[in-house]
C-alpha cells in the first residue's frame, strides 16, 4: 500500500541516507529509529510529500505520491515536532480549525470530549500560549481523536513532552488505527510498548 524505493537524502552537502526502502501493507506500524542527524524526520517529511528525495521515490498503491497530490493527502495525517497550533485560539478552536482545514467535522461537543480524553478538563478554553509545553502537545494530538478516516499516520515524536498515562493513550490510539487496516510511521527515542501484530522496524545511521 506504501512503498519507498531507494531513496536518498541530501541535506546541504552532506548525504543523510541513501537507498532506503520499505513495503508496508494495510494494519502497519513502522518505526524509524536513529541517532540524531541521521535523516528520521527527513524521510517521514518525504512520505509526506513535504521534502524532494535526491533519488528514488515513494509509491502509494502502485503510484507516485506526486501524481496523486491532493488524493493522496487526503488520505494523511501528519504530525511533527511542531504543534501546529495556534497561540491566540483555545483549545477547542484549534481543533474545530484543523478539522475544518482537513475537512472533518468536529463539533464543539466532540472537541471538549478528544480534550478531555487528552487530559485537558478546565483547560479547553484557555488561550494555547498560556499552557504548558506538554499541554500544548496534548492539543495538538487530540487532532488523531479526529483522524480515524486517514490511512495513513506520520508521526514525528509522538510521546515528547507526555506523562505516562498520555504516552499509554497515544500507543493505544496508534495500536487501534492500526489494527482497524491503517498504517503507522513513527519516529521515537523512548521505549514504547505499541501492542501491534505487524510491527517493523527501519534503522538509520548507525542505530
């Protein structure tokens, strides 16, 4: 369903990676792991379409992701080191904002429960600047709340700045978008338990 072919990564003058591939089927999880530098968020900005390779390219369903444009993007979801929220809107306005971008249809009602289920009861109001660091992750993951009907999820260091209780729910999250035919891309630096059947495993650099 998604498949990498010999790509390459050059960044300035210095090659990050080359000739990495992969084929994932419908219900995977695939972590991309590495030392820092190594080219991890480089290539999950490629699957989104976000980042030109130097060489090789990345087929959704047997066809070029460029070719499909916004086909394909309707079918992802991406997060990445940043939030990608706004500072002067809520909580509930940034995700009634993002699902309105993305063409979902958040309402009031479910925005406050995603907040809610994020651990954000009595803060579903406030302005994001005025939230901690770990708050403001939490609003922007609620997005997945909303995010089922995407095939495809790429996540850049989903569990950062999260307790426990948070990283469980987001494991769970991606464990069931998983188990119900989608497919999962993630990056991370913590050790975390994703209860998944087909789980793989892509190393960069020297990890």
């Amino acid at each position: 369903m998604l498949e990498a072919v010999n790509l390459e990564c050059v960044r300035g003058e210095r090659r990050l990676f080359r000739d990495v591939g992969f084929a994932l089927a419908e219900g995977t999880l695939l972590e991309v792991v590495g030392p820092n530098g190594s080219g991890k968020t480089s290539l999950l900005r490629m699957v989104c379409g976000l980042l030109m390779p130097a060489a090789g390219e990345i087929l959704w369903r047997g066809q070029g992701i460029r070719r499909l444009a916004e086909e394909y993007r309707g079918q992802l979801t991406y997060l990445g080191h940043h939030n990608a929220i706004k500072d002067d809107l809520s909580g509930v306005e940034n995700l009634l904002f993002s699902e309105t971008m993305a063409g979902g249809e958040a309402t009031q009602k479910s925005a406050r429960e995603a907040l809610s289920r994020f651990g954000l009861a009595g803060f579903e109001d406030l302005p994001t600047r005025v939230l901690s660091q770990g708050q403001k992750r939490r609003v922007g993951l609620a997005r997945l709340a909303f995010r089922a009907r995407c095939r495809l999820w790429v996540l850049d260091e989903p569990f950062v700045a999260l307790d426990v209780k948070a990283v469980r729910m987001i494991a769970d999250l991606v464990a069931n978008q998983v188990d119900s035919g989608g497919i999962v891309l993630l990056t991370t630096h913590q050790e975390v338990d994703v209860p998944v059947r087909n789980r793989q495993t892509l190393r960069l650099g020297h990890a």
